[in-house]
C-alpha cells in the first residue's frame, strides 16, 4: 500500500476500485502535470552546487523541464489546444509553476542544505504481511541524526480541521523509515507552494505505531471489499474533478462489472502495486 492508495480508498471506495482494479484510464490533469513539474524542477535544484540555487537559476529549469516531461508523456501535449488559444492558456499554466517555483525561495533558503536523500523510494513489510511503499520528495539529516521528512505540495495549507488528514501520508513515510532505521523522525515538514505556508509536526512511537494500526485496518477493509465485490461510492466535494462520474450510482451511473477469476482478475499483491508516476500525481493533488 502506498499513500496514494490509502488515500484513494477514504476518500472514496469506488474510486479505489476504479483506479486500482478497473484500472479505468483518466485524462491527464493540468495539476497533477504542473506538480510533477515543480517537483522535477525543486529536485535537481540540488544538484547546482550551493551558490548556484538561486530562484532565477530554478526558473530557468522550467522549459527544459517540461520538455523532459513531454518526452517521457507525449499525451500531455494534449492539455492545451492548438493555435493562440492554447499557446495562451499554456503560458499561464508556466506562470503559475513559475510563481509556485520563486514562492519555494521564501520559506527557505536551499544554499544552506544539503539533503540526504531526494525522491526516496521507500519499502517495508508489516508482521501482518502487508507491504508499504512510496516516494519521499526529501529527507534531510541533522549532524545529531536527527532525520526532516519533507514534502513539496502545490495545492494550498488546509483549514486545521483537515491537517490531520494531509499529515496522515507524512506519518505513512516516518512509520516506513522509523521500521527501516530504526529512529523516528524528528520532523515533518509540508511546504504548500500554493499559498507559502508550512505545516510541521514532531511525531512520536505512539503516533507512528497508531498510523501503523490505521493502515492495517484500512488494508482489511479493502480485503473485504475484494471478498463481497462491494465498493461503495462516497460523494465528496472531489467528485467534482473525478473522470468517472458517469459510471457512479451517486450520479446516476452503472459501474462495470468485476473482473472474474480466469478473466482478468487482480490478485491482492497487485492491488497494492503503484504504478510508476501515480503516486507523484496523486499525492500531489
């Protein structure tokens, strides 16, 4: 299980059965590509040396970037129109990565660090079996060893009645890296681009092992979601952006059926694999 994959089942467990066992194909989201593009851009940010990471040199990483992204995902040259219009439409677009991108500069100065490890691939199993997974955008380590989780968001700080639910993938990467070394992180660290806020928390044993039941109870809820095929739908104020409202019976739709054993049918390792790109998206979001 991933945070993305977690996320996707609260918030709705039709979605999760859409993306992860239908494997229904989505449009590609303005969003979701402007995110992955900032986050390109802020990681090879550090690969300047330290004087070099000024915010004019990080603007500067925008058009190569995006050709970068082009390249590896031609179906993102769908998310303009052609002619002016499109032309137009995709300056704004760079305006606001660019924006998002000089925003970063003022809520800390990236010549003073030296990160210990960027896009981490992290992975470990639980007693019970379940595997976690998933990618940290950083992670800083103090002289004393003390370990900051950090996390790139483009969207905007959420209201304090939902913080707990935007920590809750943040705590997800401490439980996995407190099992793989063996120390809690002393920080967590969400940087919200969209608006320059900054969201920290110090988390403890308690908080990590109360994650750790959370997880597992989600995962036994998607298993016996799997064993009587019911997925039900959960409307929410993201319904607004999902690509398969026509298939919800919130909305009047009739989802496909599930897939049958000899035809298709994923077993549960695969129903926590995260397909490569997805998390970045959807974490993001």
């Amino acid at each position: 299980m991933s945070p993305s994959r977690a996320g996707d089942f609260m918030t709705c467990p039709l979605l999760y059965r859409f993306r992860v066992i239908d494997r229904l194909p989505e449009r590609p989201s303005a969003a979701a590509a402007r995110g992955t593009l900032v986050h390109a851009v802020l990681e090879r940010l550090f690969d300047l040396p330290r004087a070099g990471r000024t915010a004019e040199a990080a603007v500067e990483m925008l058009a190569p970037e995006w050709e970068r992204l082009l390249e590896a995902e031609p179906e993102l040259a769908e998310l303009f129109a052609e002619g002016d219009a499109g032309e137009a439409e995709r300056a704004e677009w760079l305006g606001q990565a660019r924006r998002m991108v000089e925003r970063y500069f003022t809520l800390e100065d990236p010549r003073r660090l030296e990160p210990a490890e960027r896009e981490l691939f992290v992975e470990t199993v639980l007693e019970s079996g379940l595997k976690l997974r998933g990618y940290i955008d950083r992670v800083d380590v103090a002289p004393s060893g003390d370990v900051r989780i950090v996390d790139y968001k483009t969207g905007t700080a959420p209201r304090a009645d939902f913080e707990a639910r935007a920590l809750f993938q943040m705590k997800f990467y401490a439980l996995v890296l407190w099992r793989l070394r063996g120390r809690v992180p002393r920080l967590l660290q969400l940087m919200y681009l969209g608006n320059g806020e900054v969201l920290r928390y110090e988390p403890d044993e308690a908080d990590l092992r109360a994650t750790q039941r959370k997880v597992e109870a989600l995962w036994q809820a998607i298993r016996r979601a799997m064993d009587t095929g019911e997925w039900r739908p959960r409307r929410g104020r993201l319904c607004d952006w999902c690509d398969h409202r026509e298939l919800c019976p919130e909305f009047g739709g009739t989802p496909p059926p599930l897939p049958v054993a000899g035809g298709g049918e994923r077993s549960a390792a695969e129903l926590v694999e995260e397909p490569a790109g997805a998390a970045r998206e959807r974490d993001d979001l």
